[in-house]
C-alpha cells in the first residue's frame, strides 16, 4: 500500500503529492515508466511495470518505436496500462547523470509527461524519480528539477485538465532527498 508523506496545492489549482510506494499499484490515470529510447522494459522501473502490466506493454511500446522512432527526453511515448491499475503508461526518457544537459534534459522529460497527459485529457498521473535509478542521476538534484519542472508547467498552462500529481518514490533515501527539496520549496 503506497503511503501519502506531504502534499501541496498548488497555486493554479492541482493537488501536487508525495507519496512512498510502488508505481504499479498507482490507480492514477497515468503512471511514468523511466524509460531508455528503444523502450526495452528490463529492469528497475520499467522491469517492474512492463512485467506488473504483461506483455502488452512490451508489445505496444515496440509497434512506438517502429512508427516514431527512438523516444527523446522532450517526446514520451505511451502505451496502454496493461494488466496494471492504470489506464496509461507514459514512458518518459530520462537522461543518464553526466551528460551534456542532463539538468535541462530531466526538465523536458517531466514536462513532456505532464503535456502528454494533457493531450490524452486526463486528470491525474504518478511519476517516479526519474533517472535516479541506473542513470546515476543524484536524488536531491533530480528533486529540485522535477518538482521546481511540475510547479512551472502548471504556472504556464493555466488550461491544464490533471488535477493531481503523484511522486511515487521507492525507497527511503529517495523520499529523504525528496523531503528535504520539497520543504526547502514549500515551506521557504
């Protein structure tokens, strides 16, 4: 069972949370894999919901990559929920820690996720701490990017239709470094 830490609202309107648990078992609209651009679901999180979904995720994400070609930070692909509570899957592609742009690159990963979920006209989605996993990327700085990125994207689109934003961190030294960056944010 994912447990809610802290939520806010934000000034627009939506209801920004943090919350301890598992992606899979999210019933948001939505959940984000962190995905690589040929969208081969191995392992960490994607692992996880490519196998929490069946094969269909895996089935879907290839027929994407077929048609569009390999996925960019800015462009998510997305696919359905598979056999997981969600309707859709966002796979956003983070990028790996060191490379040239990678704060910028982080940015339009999230925001592309929330436009996505936008065009799709859903109201609530879940995002992992994308790229903080295998591609080394370090929390409290993802932290800051991700929730200073979702804050932005809702002051510029006052015409939003998702009413909530879910971060679903895994383990506890990820929601510490979320904890601190969103009380830093918040609280100041």
């Amino acid at each position: 069972m994912n447990t809610l830490l802290i939520e806010t609202v934000l000034s627009c309107g939506p209801t920004f949370q943090l919350v301890q648990g598992d992606i899979t078992t999210e019933t948001t609209e939505a959940i984000v894999n962190a995905a690589n651009e040929s969208l081969k679901h191995g392992a960490g999180v994607a692992g996880a919901i490519s196998q929490g979904g069946g094969p269909d995720i895996q089935t879907e994400s290839d027929a994407w990559v077929r048609k569009h070609g390999p996925v960019s930070h800015a462009e998510p692909a997305w696919t359905s929920g598979g056999r997981l509570p969600c309707r859709y899957v966002i796979h956003a592609v983070g990028p790996v820690w060191g490379d040239p742009g990678s704060d910028e690159d982080l940015a339009a990963a999230v925001t592309g996720c929330l436009r996505v979920a936008d065009e799709l006209g859903l109201e609530s989605i879940s995002l992992p701490a994308i790229s903080t996993g295998i591609f080394g990327f370090p929390k409290e700085r993802a932290a800051g990017i991700i929730v200073k990125t979702v804050q932005n994207y809702f002051k510029t689109k006052s015409n939003s239709g998702i009413k909530v934003i879910r971060l679903v961190l895994y383990d506890a030294s990820t929601v510490t470094a979320f904890l601190k960056v969103w009380h830093d944010h918040f609280d100041a």
